[in-house]
C-alpha cells in the first residue's frame, strides 16, 4: 500500500482522482495473492483510508469535503474487496492443489517402498519415515494378535490424534496410531483422504507380508518333510536285511546242538527279542515314509470289523501273554469298506500301544460300536494315562508320552494310525479313561455296504 501511495504523490497533479483510485485494487490484489483474505480484506479498507488522508482534500485528514468523494470511495471499497476475495479464492484453489499434488507425490512414493517390504519391520519403518516426512507426525502399527508390537513413547492408542483400522481383503490387521506435532497440518478433508488411503496400502502390505512368510514357512515345512522321509525311507531299507538277518541267525543260534547253557539262551533270546523290535520299529519307519510319500493306493473291500480286530490280537498274542484281553464288540455290526492289512495294522499299532504302557495284569480292553454314521473301534487301558492338554500331539511322529522313559519305541506307532485314518476318510482321538488309564478311538466312516446274493430289499 505505501508503494502505491508513493506512485501516486507524483501524479496527483497531473492525474484525475477517480484514476489514481485505480491504482489501490493492484495493492489488494497483491495482498490477497501473497498473504490470503484476511490481509487483503485490510488492505481494501486501508486504501480507502489512504486515498482520503493523502490525495483527496482536505489533506492529512479524514474529512470529506465533497459528497462525490463517497461515491468514489464506495466503489474503489467494493471492487477492492471483489478483487480480494476472488484473489483469495485462486490463491486457496492453488494452494490445495499443491497439497493434493504433494500428498498424492507421497502416497506414491509409500506405495513404491511398501511395495519393495517382505518384513513387518520395514513397514513399520517405512509408515514412520513416510508420516514424518510428509506432516511431521509419528506414527505406529499395532498388529491383531501380535506379541511383539512396538513399544516405547508412542505406544499408547488412547493418546493419539487418530487411530485407523487397517483393513485388508481378507481381514483386519490391526490399527495405525498417528500422533501429530503439529494439529494444524493435520486438518482438512485432503488429510483425512490421505490417511485412509495410507491406511490401506499399509494394511495391503501387512496381508502381503503375511501371506509371504506362510508361504516360506510352509515351503520349509515341505522340504523337511521330503528330507526327513527319504531318510527314513534310505534309513529303513539299509537296515532291515541285516535286522531280519540277524534275528534269523539267533533263532537259528538257539537250536543249533550242542544246547547251549542256560546263561547262552539267556543271551540268545534277548538278542532275538531286541533283533525283532529293532526289526518292527524298522517295519514302522517303512510304513510310515510310504503312508506321507502321497503315492500309497487303498485296496479297500467290504470288510467285518471282527475279522480285522481277531487278526491284530492273534498277531499281538505273544506281546499280549502278560495282560488280560476283554473284547465289547456290538452284534450285528456293517461292513465296513476299508482296506484291511493297513486298517489291522493299525489296530495292531493301538493295541502294541496299550501293552507297552500299561502294567502286567492289567486288562486291555477292545470295543467297537457304531456311533454317528461312523464304526468306531476303541482300545482302552489302565496305564499312566495322557500328559494333559496334549492328547493331540501323541499322533505327531516322534512324539512319545511323559511316561515313556524305559519304554522302548520311537514315538511312530500312533502316527502310522492316524496317517491310516485319514487315508479313509476316518479321525484317531486320545481321550483319558476313568479312574485312570487313556483310550484310543479308531473312527471309520460307514458306507453302503452290497447287500448278500438273494436278500429281499
């Protein structure tokens, strides 16, 4: 306004009044561009002061002398403040463009280093970096669920200026915490925008990161189970032939004359005993890398359960000598259609199972009934029992029981079962038997059996 005012000292004698007048809305205009509305709405009122103190007589005074002078004053207020406030608007209309501009330059820039994270820590990184950089704010992700969430002066939810839930396709994944140094870069719906659309792309990458470290994860699981059942697979067949080989050499051993004394039998008959378990153990690793290898073809028949629960206990009857065998099966029971050298195996595995464990003299119990559409075969006995809260983990292989010191086996028996199970179609459950003892269940799902040759439907 004071360069205006000295523009026009030189011209006022040469220059009509209402012309000089024309020359205030350019200081307005400048005011309003440069500063914004409310400095250019001053600025309109100050140069209606200006032109009346200095150039309207008379001078260094308010004083109006003449009337006509109102109305140029009126008109020089009411264009100054047109020009102030659509100057204002263009300067708004620019500078929310800038800030579009600019937010929607840094959301590209956290989409291309998000895009580039395969951890939780470098988004993490990547969310404080981005927030920081673009508002001055300070920002932290709480995962759902996760133990180990950032900690420390900005970990408190219920003290930050926002909090956004980060939904992804699939789900939540947990809440982005944004504090602000500043609450007035933080207003405005350009914000607002900016925030749900960061909260997107971060939730987009927690879901990607996620997904990412399943993937790995479960390739490593696949490629430990390949090794683990090659090695079995290599570790059975080196070892059979000289274990059969062996356990034939004792028993041939023991009757080759001359006798041997009693102290040699001794000797003889624990080196057959341990030659056949050695051997059986070897049998189970066999089954076992054939059962996982995806490659086994079920020859399933319409089979009765009796057949398949007698041919076990004949099979076991030697290991069998110092318990009692009760067996509960219901009359009249379906066929079921299973393949029955894996399905007596693995009898023959719950039954080894329950000798092993339970004390001498006591009883093993077989029962088999039909429950739910399903034939369900249990063996029960009054040993230690299941370690508690664990009963799932005893099918895994190499998994044995808190009572198994001193027992010998390799923890595949009850693994074997359940990889025959669900070959079926079946489950395998561990339960604890009252007063004490643990019953194992053997489900199978029933069919349609054919009905015999001329039976009336």
């Amino acid at each position: 306004m004071a360069a205006v005012a000295l523009v026009c000292v030189p011209l006022v004698e040469r220059v009509d009044l209402a012309n000089l007048a024309m020359l205030f809305p350019l200081a307005v205009l400048y005011s309003a561009l440069r500063l914004g509305r409310g400095p250019a709405v001053f600025s309109a009122f100050l140069s209606v002061a200006t032109l009346d103190f200095f150039f309207v007589p008379p001078h260094l005074t308010l004083v109006v002398s003449d009337v006509q002078y109102l109305l140029t004053f009126l008109v020089l207020l009411v264009v100054a403040l047109i020009t102030a406030q659509l100057a204002a608007g263009l300067r708004e209309q620019r500078d929310a463009a800038e800030r579009r501009e600019a937010l929607s330059r840094a959301l590209n820039e956290v989409a291309s280093e998000l895009s580039a994270a395969l951890t939780f820590e470098q988004i993490h990184d990547i969310v404080e970096r981005s927030l920081q950089r673009t508002f001055g704010a300070r920002g932290r992700i709480a995962q759902e669920g996760a133990r180990d969430n950032p900690r420390g002066p900005y970990a408190d939810e219920r003290a930050a200026d926002r909090v956004l839930p980060l939904h992804a396709p699939m789900r939540t994944r947990g809440t982005l915490s944004v504090w602000l140094n500043d609450p007035a870069r933080g207003r405005g719906p350009e914000f607002e925008r900016f925030l749900e659309t960061f909260a997107t792309l971060v939730a987009i990458s927690l879901e990607r990161v996620h997904y990412i470290a399943v993937a790995n994860q479960t390739e490593i699981e696949i490629t430990s189970e390949r090794m683990r059942n090659a090695m079995l697979n290599a570790l059975s067949h080196d070892l059979r032939t000289p274990l059969t080989a062996l356990a034939g050499m004792a028993e041939t051993l023991k009757m080759t004359p001359p006798a041997l004394s009693e102290k040699q039998m001794s000797l003889v008959h624990g080196l057959h005993e341990q030659a056949v378990m050695m051997s059986d153990q070897v049998a189970k690793m066999l089954d076992m890398a054939r059962l996982q290898s995806g490659k086994l073809r079920l020859r399933c028949e319409w089979q009765p359960i009796e057949e398949t629960v007698g041919a076990a206990l004949r099979a076991l009857s030697p290991r069998l000598a110092g318990h009692r065998v009760r067996t509960a099966l219901e009359p009249d029971l379906p066929l079921v259609e299973v393949d029955a050298v894996l399905i007596e195996s693995a009898l023959r595995n719950l039954i080894e199972n329950a000798a092993k464990y339970a004390p001498a003299g006591t009883t093993i119990t077989v029962t088999a009934a039909v429950h739910e559409a399903c034939l369900e075969v249990s063996v029960e006995d009054e040993g230690p029992g299941l370690p508690a809260g664990r009963e799932h983990e005893l099918f895994e292989m190499f998994v044995r029981g808190d009572a198994s010191a001193g027992t010998p086996g390799a923890g595949l028996g009850l693994a074997i079962v359940k990889a025959i199970a669900e070959a079926h179609g079946g489950q395998v459950r561990a339960s604890p038997r009252v007063p004490a003892g643990a019953r194992f269940t053997l489900s199978l799902p029933l069919g349609h059996p054919p009905q015999p040759p001329g039976e009336s439907s």
